[in-house]
C-alpha cells in the first residue's frame, strides 16, 4: 500500500482536527460533518472514576456505631422486667354509689379479661376522678372486682375503657393471712441473625486485560462498590427487616432479621400519623408518653433532612434572632430539649431513597431509645468478610475465573420498643 497522497483543503480533510478523534470517540458519532475515527489516538480518561451517590447516604456507618453483642446461635431471645405494675381497664359501665355517712359502700366493677391477671384483693385503687377505693372480693369467673369505699364517703361512676390505677397494698393490725402474692414478670423477645453475600466474577483473561491496559481505577471501584451495597444492605435490614424464613433460589432455607421498625410494629410502639401543623403536638405528646429514660436521658430523631428541617421550623425560627453584622442564617437545630428529655437528630437521607426503601419512609421519622438496641452476631463467623476464590492460575482448580464476594451477618436486639416512637408525616 502507497502513500496517501492529498491537497490541503478546509479542516485538512482527509486529516486534520476533526479526524483526530480516537476510536469510540463521542465526538465522532455526534458530528454532523463527517468525522472518523483513528486507532493511533488514545482517549483521554480521568483515572479516577468520581462516586457520584449523595454524600449524605454516609449515615450507613450507623450500624456499626456499636460493638455488636455476640450470639451462639443464629436464633437467640431475649428477656424484659417489666414495670410491674398494670393499671386495671374497665369493661363495662359501672354507676355511681351515693355515699353513707358512718358507712362504707361498695361497688362491683367488670374489669377486661387481661386486667384480671393483676387484680387482687387488699389492693387501694384510684378512679379517674382521683377518688379512692380498696378491692374487698375478686370474683374471676365474672370479671367482677367488689371495691370499697372510705367511710362516709361515696363512690364515683366509671365507663368501659377508663382504668383504675393501683395506689398500694394496706394491711391491719394483726392480720394473718397475705392478701398480694406477686412475681416477677418477663417478656421474651426473639430474632434471628441474617446472613448476607454478595459478589464479582472475573473471567481470568478478562480481569488481565483490565490489569494490563486499564486506564483508570476501575478494578478498586468495583471492591469499593461491593462493600457500599453490602453496607447498605445492612442499614435498609436494620431499620426494615422483617423477621421470618425464605425458601431462596437455590432451595435453601434461610432466616431473615427483624429490623426496627418491624419490631416496634410487633410490639405496639406508639404512632401517630400528624399533618405538619400538628407535628410538634404530636412529637411532644409521644415523647412524653414514652418516656422511660432518666431525667436529661437522650434519645436520637432519625429521618430525611427535610423531616429534620421541620423540627429546626418549629423550634428554632419562631425565637430567631439576628444582629445587624451577621451574614449566615443558620436555620438547623442539632438537639431538642424539653421537659427533661433531650433529642438529638440524625439525618437519614436513605430514607427517601426509592430503591431501598417504599415511598412512605420518605416522611417517616423514628425517635428512638439508642441504648436499647443493640447489633447481634454469631459467635465463630465474622461479621463482616472478604474474599476471592481460587481460580486455575496456581492452585490447580478447573475454574477460570474467580469470584470476589463479601458476606456479612447481622441481627438486632430490642429491648423495650415502647421507649421510642414512631412519626408518618402526612402530606
């Protein structure tokens, strides 16, 4: 083959700047005017390929904030003391005694089923009204509890689904019998330890060729990549798993974790679905009612930055105050303190992520007692491991290629779910 031989004309064609495109060029499939392409020019590729996911889904770290508490088993319970003590519910209208003076009147009261597991005689229980009476008969094949009142004084009505609040025990002088015998109660909570796997195979000339003409991190990338989902799919499993079994592809049983919020669903955890004029009711109702922390004791807000920002409108803007030199308006609150409690948020902005989470959570915010969750792993397995299988290189196997994978194991236990609460902001 000659020489080609031209005359220089406009762009220098057959040559010149618009021929000088590599092969693959974008360039040179977008033009209008005839451009080609040359395998003697390389593309210019940055070497480092930029991770592009929102910065803020750097919360995934959460799951790990704490030394995980390990197992024996893949399945494991749990026990709770309870409080010890249960208001008793009334089940059936109960009408007003008149009071007697120098007498003590009575007045029988059907308490629901479950309440008659707390009930005894001798017990001072207290109305709705604040009035008092003490449990004289417990009839427990009707329900029925026979009260009594102070003398010369009366009893008050009392409506199915109020509750009697139990004020003490009361003994008199020279009595031989115990009227309350009591033990302590437990509640046994259970989950499982969810094992996960992910991986990369690399067919063995492939991976070479990516080794010996690579122009930019791609092989680092991909292991960087790998861990971030298997991060991932434990921080989506730790708020969001629901605990049971799945017969999987292959025909393998395996276990799935209870996540948080699943738990708190499964343990009536109290909600509440406000539109954002009654956010702050809402929050400081349930905050209240939930609170079984010491005084000053600190529970954590999780949820979008835009759920956040509510909070920071509702707390903060109403008391701002700015001097005539201040140039920055910062507008969000790190913690709320009221009432003796202290809330201290942290954005989850995977909460809006729709490949993670349903719609819903976009809106939903978790106020949770941190101390009272713990991660969980198998004793003997690490939690977290990677690797890469052999291939036919040097170790003699049949394969040629190799897997890089990473597995992982994780569970949770949840003491007390009723010490934190759940908010679905409406629209």
């Amino acid at each position: 083959m000659s020489n080609t031989i031209y005359e220089p004309g406009i762009q220098n064609s057959p040559f010149g700047n618009l021929q000088a495109n590599p092969q693959g060029s974008f360039y040179a499939t977008e033009s209008g005017f005839g451009a080609t392409e040359t395998n003697l020019l390389h593309k210019d590729i940055k070497e480092v390929i930029f991770d592009a996911a929102p910065m803020q889904y750097t919360a995934l770290k959460l799951v790990f904030a704490r030394d995980p508490e390990v197992k024996l088993s893949d399945e494991f319970e749990y026990l709770e003391h309870t409080f010890g003590r249960n208001p008793l519910e009334v089940d059936t209208n109960a009408a007003a005694v008149a009071a007697s003076p120098g007498n003590q009147v009575t007045q029988n009261i059907i308490l629901t089923a479950a309440s008659m597991s707390y009930v005894s005689e001798d017990m001072v229980v207290t109305y709705p009204s604040n009035d008092e009476g003490v449990i004289q008969a417990v009839n427990t094949g009707t329900n029925t509890i026979t009260v009594g009142s102070l003398t010369s004084q009366g009893l008050p009505s009392i409506n199915a689904g109020q509750f009697l609040a139990f004020r003490s025990s009361i003994e008199g002088d020279g009595q031989d019998v115990f009227s309350i015998y009591m033990r302590e109660e437990t509640i046994t909570r259970y989950n499982y330890i969810q094992f996960f796997l992910r991986a990369q195979r690399w067919d063995r000339v492939e991976y070479q060729k990516f080794v010996n003409l690579g122009t930019t991190n791609y092989l680092e990338t991909n292991k960087k990549e790998l861990l971030k989902q298997m991060r991932t799919d434990l921080f989506v499993s730790y708020f969001n798993g629901h605990r049971g079994e799945y017969q999987i592809a292959n025909g393998n049983i395996a276990k799935s974790m209870g996540g948080i919020y699943p738990l708190m669903i499964n343990a009536g955890s109290l909600s509440s679905n406000p539109t954002v004029a009654g956010l702050k009711n809402a929050f400081e109702a349930l905050a209240f009612a939930s609170n079984y922390k010491a005084e000053g004791g600190t529970r954590f807000i999780y949820g979008t930055q835009e759920m956040l920002y509510l909070f920071s409108e509702i707390y903060k803007q109403p008391g701002l105050r700015y001097q005539p030199g201040d140039k920055v308006a910062n507008l969000d609150l790190q913690m709320i303190e009221f009432g003796g409690m202290k809330f201290v948020m942290v954005p989850c902005e995977l909460f809006k992520e729709p490949s993670c989470f349903p719609t819903d959570w976009s809106r939903r915010i978790l106020v949770l007692d941190q101390e009272t969750i713990k991660p969980v792993v198998m004793q003997g397995i690490p939690a977290m491991d990677m690797g890469t299988t052999l291939d036919r290189g040097k170790d003699g196997t049949r394969e040629n290629f190799k897997d890089w994978f990473c597995a992982a194991q994780l569970s949770l236990e949840f003491n007390n779910p009723l010490a934190s609460f759940i908010i679905d902001v409406q629209q």
